[in-house]
C-alpha cells in the first residue's frame, strides 16, 4: 500500500458511494440518467467528495486501537457520522443524500483500519472488528446520532415507542439512562433495516448481499450490472424499511416481490428481465406514491465498500 491507511480507507469508501449512485437503471433512486425533483446525481457526487476527510478520520481512530493508543469506546463513531453528516450539508443543496450510508460505513471505515493495521485484511477480520467497533459505543455517541439525524432531516422517519429521533427528550433520557448508541439500534432495528444490520453483524451485507455480488461480478464482468443486480437481490429478499415506514410492510414486500420477478426474468441481461425492471421503476417514480428504496441503496454502498477495501477495482 503506497499510501497511508486512512487515506487509503478514505478513497475506498468514496468510490463505493460514487458507484452505487451511478449504477442504472437502479428502480426508484437517483442514477446518473435519473434524477429526484430535489435531489440530484450531481448532490451525491458532492457528498462524496464531503465524505473523504471523515471516513479519513474513522480509520485514522482505528489504527490507534489496533496500535493501543485509543480504546474502543473512545473511538466516537457518533461524532464522525454528526461531523460527516454537517459537512455534506455544506457541500451540496439536495437535502439528506447519504445519511444512511454514513450510519453505515463510518464503522466500516474504523473496523478497515485497524484490520489494515493489522496487516491481514480479509472480510472476516474486517466484520469482526465492525461488530467490536459497534457493540463499544457510548450514549454519547447516540446523542450525537440524534442530532445528526436532526441536521440531515430524512423522510419517512415515523415515530418509535420508545427514545423517539424527533423527541427532543429523548437525548436527555439516553444520557441519564446511559443507553449507548448499540442499544438504540436495538431498539430501531425491527422497523429500520440500518439499525438492524448494526445490531445483527451486518447479516444483510455480508450474507445475502456480497457473495451475489462476487458472483455476479464474476459472471459479468461489469461493476454497473453487479451493482443493480446486487440492489435487486437485497430488495427481493429484505423489504425496504424507508417504504415500510412511508407506505406500509405490505407495499414494501410487494415490491420486493415484483425485484424477485425482475431477477427470476433475468435481470438486465433479458429483455422480459429489463423490462420488468423499468415497469418496476415506473411504479416507484410514480408521483402519486414516490416509492424510493434508499435503504437498499444504502446497503448496497456497504457492499461496494467491502468489495473494494477487498482489492476489486473497477
């Protein structure tokens, strides 16, 4: 590795951002053919760039416990993701871009350094150390979540039982109570599909997710096929959680029925396939109900991540 881990950690977790945006036609997201009416590709592309000193500095705390110098709970995961978040707000005008993939891959970024401090990286090493990185975090980084999610004002939040996002209350509470950000995950991951892989060793990721990936980066050859194919696979089997919460469970496991259809059809490399899949992304660009899976899309950048800290270069 010619240049240092952070930097090299850094550019890595850039790249899978800026590819899973640009794959296409990825139904009911932003691509580089598709754009929202407020948010753009060109926004995406701008939070990217925001990104790389965080994801920097995530890996940079990494290599300090790998090397004993910062312990695991010293690690401040919530403050990355509240300073990443503030910095993509300053970067572009195309409101809350990647928040979801923040939550997701500043973790990431400290487990990829102190495995790539260790000097054997592997995927294995590199999940074990995202769950150690997890399970060690504080109530106040779960404070500094709650306020990053306030600056980056995401739809489709609803309202949870207990520690509400929007219940300023809540931040007291947790602090008091010392409830650390793990257990607020814990508590948001039967509805929230983010939290979830937090809490359940990123099963969505690293079981279902990546090995398609490599597979179909193999049969193909193509990273923008792999990409969508890989954003089809996670939404047929994992309802998208940001849909749930808009438009019920019931709507969000028919459209993972009808991403099963589009991949059963053959995906992209089929005519009956493609077409399934544009008539998918019709339905879920429909003004009258405006269905976007960026939760999946926010899984797929964790995926892409992986892949890349592995050695897959496009």
């Amino acid at each position: 590795m010619a240049k240092g881990i952070p930097e090299y950690v850094s550019e890595c977790l850039q790249l899978a951002i800026l590819l899973e945006v640009s794959a296409y036609p990825k139904p009911g997201n932003v691509h580089r053919t598709a754009d929202f009416e407020g948010t753009k590709y060109e926004h995406f592309l701008a939070s990217s760039v925001a990104l790389g000193h965080h994801f920097k500095n995530g890996a940079k705390r990494g290599v300090l416990v790998h090397n004993g110098k910062v312990g695991l709970d010293r690690v401040g995961v919530g403050k990355i993701i509240k300073e990443a978040v503030l910095d993509v707000a300053s970067w572009q005008h195309g409101g809350n871009t990647v928040l979801g993939s923040i939550i997701l891959l500043a973790p990431l970024a400290v487990a990829a350094g102190i495995t790539l401090a260790g000097r054997k990286f592997s995927i294995p090493r590199l999940r074990r150390n995202i769950r150690s990185v997890a399970e060690s975090t504080t109530p106040e980084d779960a404070v500094n979540l709650y306020e990053a999610i306030s600056i980056a004002q995401p739809g489709g939040l609803g309202k949870a039982p207990k520690l509400d996002v929007t219940d300023t209350a809540s931040r007291k509470k947790i602090i008091e109570e010392k409830v650390t950000l793990y257990e607020v995950f814990k508590i948001s991951a039967p509805w929230d599909s983010i939290s979830s892989e937090w809490v359940n060793d990123y099963h969505i990721t690293f079981n279902i997710a990546y090995p398609f990936f490599a597979q179909k980066l193999e049969e193909t050859n193509n990273i923008n096929t792999a990409t969508v194919y890989t954003f089809l696979k996670i939404l047929s089997e994992v309802p998208d959680t940001l849909i749930a919460r808009k438009a019920g469970i019931s709507k969000a496991k028919e459209i993972s029925t009808r991403a099963k259809k589009v991949l059963d059809e053959g995906g992209l490399t089929t005519p009956k396939g493609r077409n399934h899949l544009l008539k998918l992304d019709a339905k879920l660009r429909d003004p009258t109900h405006q269905l976007n899976p960026g939760t999946t899309a926010d899984i797929t950048s964790a995926v892409l991540a992986s892949a890349i800290l592995n050695g897959y270069r496009p």
